[in-house]
C-alpha cells in the first residue's frame, strides 16, 4: 500500500517483479489493493489485464474497486472495459448468491448509472439496471437520483417526470 498511496509506480512495478520472478501467487486481495490505490486510468487497466492472465478470478471487491477506478474516467471508450467487469461481477453474484454488501452494490449500479447517462449510453444504463433487477437488487435513492440527474441533463424531461413516479411507488 505504501507505495501505492504515494504514487511510486516504478518502484510498484519493480516490487511486483520480483514477485513474479520468486513465484509468488497473487491473489484478488492482492489486485484489489493495488487496483483500489491505482489513480491512473492506465495502471488500473494494466493491474486488470496482469489479473486475467494471471488466472485469479476476480472478486466482488476487486470488481467494485475496477468499475470505481474506470467510471473516473470522462473517456467514453472505456464503456467496453466497465461492461466486462459488471458482467464478471453480475454473473460470479448469480453463481455465488447476492453480495451481503448492498451498499457496496448500491455505490457500484449507481457510478455505472453515472458514467453511461453522462456518455448518454442509453442502452448501457437499461443492462445495468436489468442486469441489477436480475440479480435481486431494487433500485434505492441512489439510483434514482442518479439517473434522474442524467436524464435532466440530456433535457429527457418525460423520462425525468417517470422516474419520479417510479421512484414514488416503490
């Protein structure tokens, strides 16, 4: 974490290579830490792609910490990146049964929610809110604010008016 937090990446780089050389076995835990410290689109990425081709499958936390570390980023082109992890994550939550941590869920649909109404990925929002109902999670004020915000934004004022009836009946 230490050298993490103070951004020594080279020095981050060379600790994990040596790592590497002795055979240490890297697990998520280990990609959660370095992925939640990382506050470079590029470093998060790269720490994502060494975890795919390292075989460790991702967590619960390593995907909250992925899709948190991504939706900082204003580019629109990491749409693609985001939906792999919330995919990874919706279905490791179908197989292993739904997260005991729904604020930590909470916080997730709602960055996701964020970042695609801002990028006005439509379609994007409607499968992550699918994908969220799937998985037994309902929609909290987070939510709601969330995509009530970004459809005011886009001047949706229809879909604004609807989203607070929704909001009022559940």
């Amino acid at each position: 974490g230490y050298f993490g937090e103070n951004q020594q990446w080279e020095r981050v780089t060379e600790v994990i290579s040596y790592m590497k050389r002795i055979r240490f076995k890297f697990t998520a835990m280990h990609f959660h830490t370095l992925i939640s410290k990382a506050n470079q689109f590029d470093k998060v990425v790269e720490l994502f792609e060494a975890m795919k081709r390292s075989g460790v499958e991702l967590d619960n936390a390593s995907c909250r910490s992925l899709i948190a570390a991504l939706t900082k980023s204003s580019d629109p082109h990491h749409a693609e990146l985001l939906m792999e992890v919330w995919t990874l994550l919706t279905n490791q939550m179908r197989r292993i049964g739904p997260s005991t941590d729904r604020t930590a869920l909470s916080q997730t649909i709602t960055a996701l929610v964020g970042y695609f109404g801002e990028n006005q990925q439509w379609e994007r929002v409607g499968e992550v809110l699918t994908d969220a109902k799937r998985i037994g999670f309902k929609l909290d004020v987070f939510q709601f604010n969330a995509l009530i915000n970004v459809h005011g934004k886009a001047n949706q004022f229809d879909k604004v008016v609807e989203l607070f009836e929704e909001m009022k009946r559940s």
